[in-house]
C-alpha cells in the first residue's frame, strides 16, 4: 500500500505538469530574457572602474543628484497641482465645457516631452516669434533691453515634463474620485464639515492611493527623460549616461551611472508601495451613486474653465498648432522621400515590436491561467517590471550584453569553422526590438491579462466539458471575447516605441533613422521649424490611443450615471 | 494496484477511493460514490469542504491525483488514464451560468453540439431551448437576459449533447428566492426526464432534499453519510449531518443508570455506557408545550413566521442559570412573553450523540 501511494505520487505529480505543457517553462524563459539588462546593469556595479568612477563621482555626480531630484520636486508639484485640481473639478462640479475638458485633459499625454521642449524654445527663444513681437511692440532692439524668462533651463524641463506627464495625475486621481462613495462624502456634509474640508479630510485621503500611484508614473517618467534635460542641456543621469558611453567611451562607467539612477526608480516604486501598504483603503460603503455635480456659476464657473483650459492648451493645443504652422511652412524641404522613409522606419519598428510584444505577453497571460503557480507568478513580474527601468538603462544593459555574446560568438565561430561571424545582434534591428521588447512588454502584459482577467474561469470549464481542447477554447472563446484588449495592448506599444528616443538612439542600426530620430537630429542642429513635421507625426500617432482612452472614459462615465438610476 | 483492477458499473457514475490535494492541503479524502442512470444524488457540504473540488475531479477539469473515476462502464481517471473534460460526455452548470457573452443564446446551445451532423444542430438546440422555455429568445445575447433565464438557457446548454453525466454546481445560488424556485423546478423537470446520472454540488440542506433522489453529506474532504433525505433526516449519523437539516437546540449530560438528565428532562440513552459523556440534540420542532411537563421555561420572545411560530424560551439548567432553548410550534399557537410554560419533547426530533471525553 505504501509502495502503491508513493507511485501514485510520482503519477500525480506528472499528470500535474501535463496539463499545463510548457507555459510555465516560456514564461521562465522570457523572464530571464527579459531581465538580461538589468542584470547587467547590477552586475557592472562589481566590476571596478576606477578613476573614471571616481572622476564622475567627483565631478558630475552631484550635479546629476542635484538635478534629478529638483526636477522630481518640480514635476512632482506642478503635476499634483494640475492633476487632482482638474480631477476634482470635472468629477465633482458642473460648468459649462465640463464633459469636453473631461477628454480634453488627457490630450497632452500624447506629446512626447522633448517635442514640446523643441516646440517651446521654438517659440519663445530670442529669434522666435514671440520675443520677436514683444520686441516690436516695445521698439527694443537687443536682449540686453530687456529680461525674458530662459526656457532652457531646469525650470523649463520641469515646465514641460509637468504639462506631459499631469495626465497620469489626473487620470487616476479623477478615477479614485469617480470610485469614491458619495454616501461617505454626504456622511462628511451631515456631519458639519464644508465642502472643501470634505475634499481635504476625506475625498482626498480615499483617493490617496490612486493619486500617488499617478504620481510615482509621472517621477518614473521625469527620470527616464532623455531628450528634454538633453536639448535643454539640464545635467542628469541619462544625459550623463550618454556622455560617459559616446564622449567618453567608457561603457561600465556608464552601466554604472544607470544603477545609481536605478535606485532612484526603486525608491520611487517601493514609496508608492510602502504608502499604498501602509493606508490601505478600503471602501466601507458599497452604495454609488451619481455624483453630486455641484453646479458653479458666474466667476466660479469662468475660473473653472480656465483652470481646464490652461493645461489643454499649454499642453496639447498650442504646441500643436505651433507644429502644423511649421510643417505647412517647411513641406517643401522637409517632407520628402527621405521623411516617408523615416515614417517607414518607425512603423516598421512599432509593429514588429507590437506584434511580437502582444504575442508573448498573450501566451504568458494564458501561462499565467493555467498555471497560477509561484514560479509562474514570480516569472511574470519580472518580465513585466522592465516599463520601470528607464530607456537609456535598457540600452546600455542590452549593448553590453550583445557585444559579449557577439565576442563570443565570433571567437567561438572562428576557433571552429575559421569565419567570422562579426556582430549579430548589436546594431541590428533584432537587437533594437529586443530592447523595446524589454521596455514595453509590461504594456501589453497588463492589457492582455486583465481582458483574460475579465473572463470567468467557469467558462473555461464549460467549453471543455462542451467538447473543446485547450487550444480551442483559446480561438472560439477567449480571443473573441478580448480581442478588444490585445488591439488595445498592440497600439499602446506601438505608440511608445514611436515615441522612445533614448533606446533608439543608442542601439538603431548605422543610418537607420526614425520619426523620432529626426526630429532628435534636426532640433540639436537647431533647425527648430524643420523638425516640426517629423515631430508633429510622432504627436499624431500618439493622439489615437489618448483618444481611445477618452471613448472610454466617456463610455464609463455614462455607465456610472446608469448605475445611479 | 489492489482496487484498481476490479471492475466497474455497466451504467452510471462510480467514484471509488478519490483524494485530492492543493499544494499540500488535502482537500478530499478518499471519496466513494456512485450515482446510477436517472439518478440525483446531491453533495451537501459546508464551503470549503471539498465538494466542489469532487465535481471539478470527476469533469476531469482536476486531474486526479488517486482513486478512480469510471462512467457508464469506461474509465475516464485513475493510476494511468487521463480522458480529457472534453471526451467524458459531461456537463456542467455553473453558479454563474457562465454563458458566452459573444454568442446569441441559439449559438451557445449549438456551441455544445459540434459533433452532430450540422443539419441536426440547429433542430436539437431549438429543441432542448423549447424544453426550458427559452426558444423565444434564440438570438438573444446573454447580457439581456435575467439570471433565471441565463440557467435556463445554460441548462439547455448543458443538455444539448446529451451528455451521460450531467454536474451541477450549485446552480441555483445566484438567484434570488423567487426566481431560485422557479429555476429548480424546470431543472428537476428537465433532469428527471433525461436519462443522465446527475451531480449537484450545494451547501442548502432544503435544496438537496428538493433535487436530490440521495445526498451523500460531505464534510472536511470526506462523505460521513449517504441516504435518501428522508433516511438523513429521519436517522442522521451524527451532530454535523443532523446540524444541516434544520436548527438544533444542544445539551450535553452525562449517562447515568442508561438515562441523561437535561433542562428539558431525563431521556432515555439506549445503548451508551454508564458514565459516558453525551451530547442531546432537540430539533426546535421537537420542542412543544406541555402543561404535564416537568420542564419549565419563560417565553422571551414569539415571531410567527408564516407556516411556524418561533419561540425563544429560557429554561432552568439546573445549575442556576438559564439554557436559551428555541421551539418552533406549528400553526399560530403564540404562548405570551414571560408567560411560564411546561415543556416537552416529541421523541422523534431528540437525538443522542457520544461525546469524547473533553469535548463537551
């Protein structure tokens, strides 16, 4: 008999593992993948430098310190300020142009920051049209005459970065407001607080979570900026990154600088986490209903809009039009064969990456249902933490990486066959898509598995038990019903890797130039208004997911109004 | 290899020696059951007790871990055959329906039925949707429907290819009280017209006894009774099966010359040995008044609840302080508050159970 359990054992474990296949092994696999350039990364901090080391530490370190946190205080506060005010606004109030500004708000989302950088300094540096007619109408005739604000400046960076990165802010502020019970600030009202010490001492503290969480997105953003503290010549560790690795020549160096601003990540995200553990919140009462949306009225409503308005147009609408007055002026010159072949470059990367980034994250997601065991999970936060790590980081881990398997390949190659095999992955595009692959497939992970998340496991079972193998169930049940998210998911990664600058920069192929690229290149040489429309189509690409992000939020908003009758 | 080689039922469902854990938590252990053709047989268990897990075993949708699973005299589980959910003639019902929200009613039912002739698919879904009353609403979404009539259609789901064994897990417990009668009766109807071996998995002793042709009671991983409801209700093994079938009220005595003294009087205890600990066990329904009764108690409360008046009494306990007693009195007799009454107890609703030492 005890012979007989043990061998049932043994069978049971087995069985166990057929079920399942080789999900869990793929997702292992990726996870590792995945995780190369931050182990890398980590890995040089042991390799000694010295003097280069000791040299930056001396010299630009500080000033890289100094630097990243003013821009974290800077963009901190002015994105706080705009998000959770224009959050509660438009929840809480009602003003004429409310429902419009409840989309309107995110449309900065799609404008990278540098592209705001360059189109701001085009407009307001001392040959730019507004100086220019500050001047005509003064009658002044030199910058000596008068004092105009340096928009390349550390306040500047932290001017731009606060009206792209807001959106964060405000999208998941205005959401923990939407989630909120009125019943609690009702409860707040009866109990003889006013309006605004309900915000403060209890609409606020429940939104805690989601504010902070906007928050931490829009810090790991400032701190990945390369091409804003780059063109306005802010110090930080991107641009020193950069510096270290290109001017100096000097890769573990610069792998270096990349874990210092790694732990600068990491206490942002483990700050989020130790606020989110600490208060947890919970919602007491699970009454909802429609929000009071306290009417304003004369001066009231007036200020409202312009408090909406303000970021809009900072954000999205003035640099925008700035873009398209420049493109229609320099099309002649600068949309030519050459800028579709960018345009070309650009797709071609975004969809490859999108493909493949959809492609893995639906099997890990499907590896992850079957399979929800600690491994499994474990895998597949891993896999997904690389949206955390800036890009510039990303690229150096991964060079690192390809030139000694590259080295290895080759010698190895040589030694055998007498060929030389020379670089496989550094500079090709293989290498660069493994690099957004990286960066961005958290994006599709989430995507893919909260649409998987939202069907019911008992559907799996009553395909199964209705005649379907797994596979099946997989292509009559579940794509269907999320099919909607894996588009979902594609577009995001497209956008961002249309967006990215620092990755591509450091790992394109000699020659291979992309939307983004070139406007880089075209704003460094200072050709402000030539870099309009390679600028100005990386913003229109980013206008479709924001404006999918606004249906759906107009369609939720409706759905909370239904809820309430 | 002992068991495994004996063989099985011609017809029907025969589970023999099952267990099944999760990551070292032993959930089931060593389960048997058979349900012949035709027949209900209800799990009945509290949450967490195992039975979920039994159905899921035997869907084959948990790949058993030991004992055997054989159905109309095929093996579909054991030491070395695995037959996957989708090649056991099996069907479930889910607590929440689990219709596919991207098919039309019509679709769902048809999903089930791809290995006939597609001529007939369409016939046999209409069919089995008319049998549930559902036809009227073929190309309907699922989202439109109310939850009464998403298990109907999920019924007619679940029957369409005639599957051999049909499970249900407690189908019924998304429902609200009208509309979960309403929905039992069309599926009692639907099953006792069919020809499966059924299945349910539920935690509502009422229900079981409305479904199910037996019950096995189910408790920590392990079936302690099976029998027809009446025979559970009328001679219940033990404290736990009797605790499921209706409120109790709970003494504990010791045996002393074959009889134990309680609040509610002294009761004959055929059968267990002087001095041993014993626990007494009154349904409120064997608690009546009695004016000739030696057992006294005041009326605290009285709600009539429709077909019953609940009282709640307290009763000396002979130590000094007062036994909260319930009593539960057909029709309207509604004894006054604080009014004294004598109590008695009608034999048939009185159990008696050993007690182990110290557990009291």
């Amino acid at each position: 008999m005890q012979a007989n359990a043990a061998g049932l054992g043994i069978f049971g474990g087995w069985r166990t593992r057929r079920g399942t296949g080789g999900w869990p092994l793929f997702a292992f696999a990726v996870a590792m993948l995945v995780s190369i350039p931050v182990l890398v990364i980590v890995g040089t901090v042991f390799v000694p430098t010295g003097e280069i080391w000791s040299h930056l530490a001396a010299t630009v370190l500080p000033r890289y310190i100094a630097n990243s946190v003013w821009l974290m205080v800077g963009v901190g506060i002015g994105t706080l300020a705009i998000g959770v005010g224009t959050g509660w606004l438009v929840t809480m109030y009602r003003f004429p142009g409310r429902a419009v500004f409840e989309w309107a708000l995110l449309l900065p989302f799609a404008v990278p920051a540098y592209v705001l950088a360059y189109t701001y300094t085009g407009l307001l540096e001392f040959a730019g049209p507004f100086q220019t007619a500050l001047r005509e109408f003064f009658g002044w005739t030199s910058r000596a005459e008068y004092w105009f604000p340096e928009i390349r400046s550390i306040g500047g960076a932290i001017w731009m970065m606060t009206f792209v990165l807001y959106p964060y802010v405000y999208l998941l502020s205005r959401a923990a407001f939407l989630e909120q019970s009125v019943c609690v600030l009702e409860v707040s009202r009866t109990l003889g607080c006013t309006r605004w010490r309900s915000f403060r001492q209890v609409a606020l503290p429940l939104a805690r979570p989601g504010i902070v969480a906007g928050l931490s997105f829009a810090l790991i953003e400032t701190l990945a900026d390369f091409g804003t503290v780059q063109f306005f010549a802010v110090d930080t560790f991107t641009t020193g990154i950069f510096r270290t690795w290109i001017g100096l020549g000097e890769p573990m160096a610069a792998a270096q600088l990349g874990a210092v601003l790694m732990i600068f990540v990491f206490l942002v995200v483990a700050a989020e986490r130790a606020t989110r553990g600490k208060g947890r919140v919970h919602h007491t009462s699970t009454r909802y209903r429609g929000l009071p949306e306290f009417p304003l009225r004369g001066m009231m409503s007036f200020g409202a809009q312009l408090v909406c308005f303000a970021p809009v147009f900072f954000g999205f609408l003035l640099p925008g039009a700035a873009l398209a007055v420049w493109s229609v002026e320099t099309w002649d010159t600068m949309v030519d064969a050459a800028f579709f072949g960018y345009a070309l470059n650009s797709f071609t990367l975004a969809a490859t990456t999108a493909a493949i980034a959809v492609a893995v994250a639906l099997v890990m997601a499907y590896g992850l249902r079957l399979a929800p065991t600690r491994l499994m999970r474990s895998a597949t936060r891993v896999a997904s933490m690389g949206y955390a790590i800036p890009g510039a980081v990303i690229a150096v881990g991964v060079l690192i990486a390809y030139t000694a398997v590259d080295h290895a390949v080759d010698s190895w190659m040589q030694a055998l066959f007498g060929v030389s095999t020379g670089l496989l992955f550094t500079g090709t595009l293989a290498g660069i898509v493994f690099a957004y692959l990286v960066r961005f497939l958290a994006v599709s992970f989430n995507t893919t598995e909260a649409g998987l998340a939202k069907i019911t496991p008992s559907m799996d079972a009553a395909a199964r038990t209705l005649g379907r193998k797994p596979g099946a169930v997989l292509r009559q049940v579940h794509a269907p019903l999320m099919w909607g998210s894996v588009l979902t998911a594609a577009m995001l990664v497209f956008v961002d890797v249309m967006k990215e600058l620092p990755a591509t920069l450091l790992l394109r192929p000699f020659n291979f130039d992309t939307l983004a690229i070139r406007a880089y290149q075209l704003a460094s040489d200072e050709r402000l208004t030539d870099a309009s429309s390679a600028a100005l189509a990386v913003v229109l690409v980013g206008v479709v997911p924001v404006m999918m992000l606004s249906v759906a939020i107009a369609r939720s908003r409706a759905g909370h109004a239904d809820d309430a009758r | 290899m002992t068991h495994d080689s004996a063989p099985v039922p011609e017809k029907g469902l025969f589970v023999e020696h099952v267990s099944h854990a999760y990551d070292g938590l032993q959930v089931v252990r060593d389960v048997s059951l058979t349900v012949p053709p035709g027949e209900i047989l209800c799990l009945l268990g509290p949450s967490g007790c195992g039975k979920t897990t039994m159905l899921r075993v035997i869907a084959g949708l948990e790949p058993l871990q030991s004992g055997r699973v054989a159905l109309d005299g095929a093996v579909l589980g054991d030491a070395v055959t695995y037959v996957p959910p989708e090649a056991r003639s099996v069907s479930l019902l889910f607590q929440d329906f689990a219709l596919f929200p991207h098919l039309t009613v019509l679709e769902n039912v048809m999903f089930g039925l791809s290995r006939m002739p597609s001529a007939e698919r369409r016939p046999r879904a209409l069919d089995v949707l008319a049998q549930v009353g559902m036809d009227g609403y073929a190309d309907a979404y699922p989202h439109v429907l109310s939850g009464g009539q998403q298990q109907r259609v999920a019924l007619a789901r679940a029957r369409g290819p005639r599957p051999r064994l049909m499970l249900l897990d407690e189908p019924f417990s998304n429902l609200d009280f009208t509309l979960r009668r309403q929905v039992r009766d069309i599926v009692l109807t639907v099953l006792h017209a069919s020809s499966s071996a059924t299945l349910m998995v539920t935690h509502d002793s009422e229900e079981a006894m409305f479904m199910g042709d037996r019950i096995a009671v189910m408790n920590d991983g392990r079936i302690v009774q099976q029998g027809t409801p009446e025979q559970l209700y009328t001679a219940p093994g033990n404290a736990f099966v009797l605790g499921l079938f209706g409120e109790v009220n709970r003494m504990t005595g010791r045996v002393a010359q074959g009889h134990i003294q309680t609040p509610l009087g002294r009761l004959c205890a055929p059968g267990l040995p002087e001095g041993a600990a014993a626990e007494v066990l009154v349904r409120a329904e064997g608690v009546r008044p009695d004016d000739r009764a030696a057992a006294r108690g005041i009326v605290r409360t009285s709600r009539m609840l429709g077909r019953s008046t609940l009282v709640h009494l307290d009763v000396d306990d002979g130590a000094g302080g007062a036994l909260h007693v319930h009593a539960r009195l057909p029709g309207r007799t509604m004894p006054a508050e604080n009014e004294r009454i004598g109590l008695g107890l009608i034999d048939e609703h009185v159990f008696i159970f050993p007690l182990a030492d110290g557990e009291r």
